[in-house]
C-alpha cells in the first residue's frame, strides 16, 4: 500500500484549515445561517466551511492522483469528483436562498445514480441488476440526506465523520481496501479535522449544505465500494447511529403526520440537549460510540465467520439502541 494515504490526512487538514482561514469574513459578510426550527444555536453564525473541507478533498486526492499516474482508477476519481462538485454547488445554493424539496431530490437522484452506475460490481447477485442499481440509488440518496439532517449540533458530523473515515482509511493502509477509496477516506479525513476547531462547541463556524451534502456522498460511495468488496456488515456497522437516529426519526415523523422535508428538533441528539444533556456531553458519547462500531467493523474484516458477524452487529445494534434510549431520558430536575 502506497504511503498517499498518510501524508494526505496532514496536508488536507493543513489545506482546510488555511481555506477555513482566508474564507471566514466573506462567510461572516455574506454566508450567515439564521437560528430556525431546526438550530441549536440562538445567534446567527457564519457557514459554509464546507467549502474549505470540499475543496481540501479534491485538490489533495487531485494532487496525489496526477502523481501516481493515469490508471483505471481515474475514471472513477473523475466521475466522483464531478458529482462532489455537484452537490457542493447543489448546497451552496441551498444555503443562501432555499430550493424546493423536489428540485433538491431530483438532482440529488440524478447525481447518486451517475456514482452508482459509475462503480459497477454486483453486491447481491440473486437480485436483478436494475432492482440492485435502483435500490443501491435509493440507499445513496437518504445517506446524502440523513448526513445534512444530522449536521444539526456543533461538532456532530466531525464526531461521525472522523471515526468512519479514519476506520476506512486503517483498513485501506492494511490492505482491506482499494487504493482510490482509500486515499479519498485519508483525504477525508484530514479535511474534517483541519474543519473540526473551527466548529468545536460553542461553533465560530458550520459546514453549511455546501458541506454536509457532498460529505453525506463521499461517505456513502466509500460504504458502497466497501460493501461491494465483502465489507457488507462493516459498511451497516460503520454508520450505524446516523442511520438509526435519521431513520428512526423520519419514521416517527412520518407516523405523526408531519411534513419530513421541514426543520425540526426531534432527532435524538437534539433531543438530548433539549432533556439537559450538554453538547459536548452528546458529541462525546457519539464519538465514543463510533470507535465502538469501528472496531466491531473491523472485527468483521479480520474474522469474516457468520457468528463474528452476528455477535458484532447485535454488540453495535445494542449500543446504539442504549446511546439512543439515554438521549431520549429527561434530565432536568423538577422544580
């Protein structure tokens, strides 16, 4: 394995911190996200970070890519960097003047399904290949958007992010994964953690749709190729809490009648704040819970057995049920 992987998580946090840098007063002057239904926060803070941790991704992998040379790796890289692109521009939009829920989707759909049939490989071959690409599309686009709706706390998404792609960037250097997926999981994770001072609680800055979009899309083709190459249950094991908080939720609303595309604070871990648990005290705990999912995952890769997998996909579905009932317990003391 080629040491790209290890020097690209400095020199994509060192990027991303500098962009952060030079872009703050234009996003203070232009880029300021108003408190809402959905906000943690009382005052109007600036975002679109994102545009820092983006571009950091695309110029370091860029870079390490025209280094190595062509190879069939660049055709992939290429699609998936025009679809980064994409949802950036997508969210940059978003977040200065809102779009509609179904222009957002149909672009959304539009560009997963280009990754999608993009990677080829078959993850469940008993299935028809259109009903596999469709549902592949379909899974793509909710993590897409569970990504955005879970970037609702400060420090959040780096407490997912960081866990996951510092996961896939290890099994990568250990020869569990590609050499693209790889370098773009080290690139993503720099990036996150050259963003991460700048969004530590109480934030000075968000990453903004600009940012949570194309992240959501990064991390699931990274899912994707890893499911695609035998890492079936580490890919569920990885994202396991943002999956059960987003879809939980959604359900829940849903079953209540309420309008799912509009701003809320009913996820759990918006739920915890409003019960009295500090923020950091909730980033924490999901952080700590992710390594958790990450070694179960990794555990899945090292001894790929049915009662391996079993025990560790009952260990993670536990701890995320246990993180998420205490989210849901109240805090405050009666008056």
């Amino acid at each position: 394995m080629s040491l790209a992987p290890l020097v690209a998580v400095p020199l994509a946090a060192g990027l991303s911190a500098g962009l952060i840098v030079l872009l703050r007063p234009l996003l203070h002057r232009y880029a300021l996200a108003r408190p809402n239904a959905r906000s943690s926060h009382t005052v109007p803070i600036p975002q679109g970070g994102g545009i820092a941790v983006v571009l950091a991704v695309l110029v370091v992998c860029g870079f390490a890519l025209a280094m190595s040379g062509p190879g069939l790796d660049a055709i992939e890289a290429l699609l998936l960097s025009h679809a980064i692109l994409a949802l950036a521009i997508l969210g940059a939009v978003d977040d200065i003047r809102p779009l509609p829920a179904s222009l957002r989707l149909t672009i959304q759909v539009a560009v997963v399904a280009g990754v999608v049939f993009g990677v080829g490989g078959r993850l469940v071959p008993a299935l028809p290949l259109p009903l596999e690409r469709v549902l592949a599309v379909v899974a793509g686009v909710w993590f897409v958007n569970l990504t955005n709706f879970m970037d609702g706390l400060d420090w959040m998404t780096v407490a997912e992010i960081v866990p996951i792609a510092g996961a896939l960037t290890l099994i990568g250097l250990a020869g569990g994964f590609p050499a693209l997926p790889t370098l773009v999981a080290a690139c993503l994770l720099g990036a996150m953690l050259g963003f991460a001072p700048f969004n530590r609680p109480v934030a000075g800055l968000f990453l903004g749709d600009v940012g949570s979009l194309p992240i959501g899309l990064m991390v699931a083709w990274l899912l994707y190729r890893l499911a695609l190459d035998g890492g079936f249950a580490a890919a569920i094991l990885l994202p396991l809490y943002y999956l059960a908080d987003a879809t939980l939720t959604l359900l829940r609303r849903a079953a209540r009648g309420e309008r799912i595309w509009q701003a809320h604070r009913s996820h759990f871990y918006q739920r915890a704040t409003v019960n009295g648990l500090p923020v950091m005290a909730v980033v924490t705990r999901v952080f700590v819970l992710n390594l958790w999912l990450a070694g179960l995952a990794a555990l899945t890769l090292v001894w790929p057995s049915s009662t391996v997998t079993i025990l560790a996909l009952a260990a993670g579905i536990g701890a995320v049920a246990l993180t998420l009932r205490d989210f849901s317990r109240s805090r405050r003391m009666a008056i």
